[in-house]
C-alpha cells in the first residue's frame, strides 16, 4: 500500500516545502522505504548556494524513520491501512558510520529511494541503518540513533498552535 504525500505530512513534524518525502512505496513492522525527488527543486529549503550537499541526505533518512515511527505507531496493519495512533516525538541524536558515496544530490537525475531498517530498539530509543540510493548508484549509507520524549507526542501540522 503506497502513501502519499499527503499521508506523510499528516504525520510527521516536517511540513510543506520542508517535508522532503514524496510517497510511501513499502514499509514492515522494521523497514520503511520512501521515493522523493524533492532534491531536484530549485527552492528546496536544504539547499545552501544554489547546491543540496550529500549530508542533507541524512534529513532525508530522518524523515524516513520518523514515517515508519508513524506507520508502527499504535500496531497498524501490515496488511491494511496504517493505524490512527500518534507516534512519540522523536530526536535524531547520533549518527555513525555514515558513508558518503556522492558529492550532491541536486545534480542527482532519478528519484532519490530511502531505506531505514529499525535493527534494534525500545519504548525509548530506536537504532536504525538507512541508505539513500538512485536508481543508478548508492548515494549514502549509515547509522541513526532515535530518542523518543513519551512526554512529548507528535502534533501534525495541523494541530500545532
């Protein structure tokens, strides 16, 4: 079950040009994969004279671990539509071993596909490994360390006052 756009904004505390992700193409209880080819707007909000820089890639993977956070929230179905719970806010506070396999993404033709896999976690934390690909080539690869505050739930983007 692919989700939109729209879908993806409703959920995550990154809205309109800031929201980076196009579309939900897969998602598990572990792994999330999300299309984007927001990288190729010239008034992409990550770009810095005139350039998006490979390390904005990681903002990508971000946003991509905050949608599968979205997506498991409250045992959504795997099989149906996702599950109406609100997901804890959450802090991207490491990452590790990430690999850079390109200089920018703006120059980049294709659809950027990220890919974050949850390998380890609990109520509090969560350790992912993302990738952020083309179709013709690796771009980046890495690790994430996710804090969750319980004390602070997400508020769409709607609800923010």
């Amino acid at each position: 079950m692919r989700l939109n756009r729209a879908w993806i904004e409703s959920r995550i505390p990154h809205y309109g040009r800031m929201c980076l992700l196009d579309e939900v193409i897969a998602w598990s209880a572990v792994r999330v994969s999300c299309r984007s080819g927001t990288h190729r707007e010239p008034d992409n909000p990550l770009r810095a004279f005139g350039r998006l820089g490979i390390a904005c890639g990681i903002e990508y993977a971000a946003q991509a671990m905050a949608v599968h956070g979205a997506l498991v929230a409250g045992g959504a179905s795997l099989a149906g539509a996702p599950a109406a719970g609100t997901p804890a806010a959450g802090f991207l506070a490491a990452v590790r071993d990430v690999r850079f396999h390109s200089l920018r993404l703006d120059d980049v033709r294709g659809d950027l596909i990220c890919d974050a896999v949850r390998m380890a976690g609990d109520a509090t934390t969560a350790l992912y490994e993302f990738e952020l690909r083309s179709e013709a080539a690796l771009l980046l690869r890495g690790r994430a360390t996710v804090v969750f505050d319980a004390g602070l739930p997400f508020a769409p983007a709607g609800e923010l006052g």
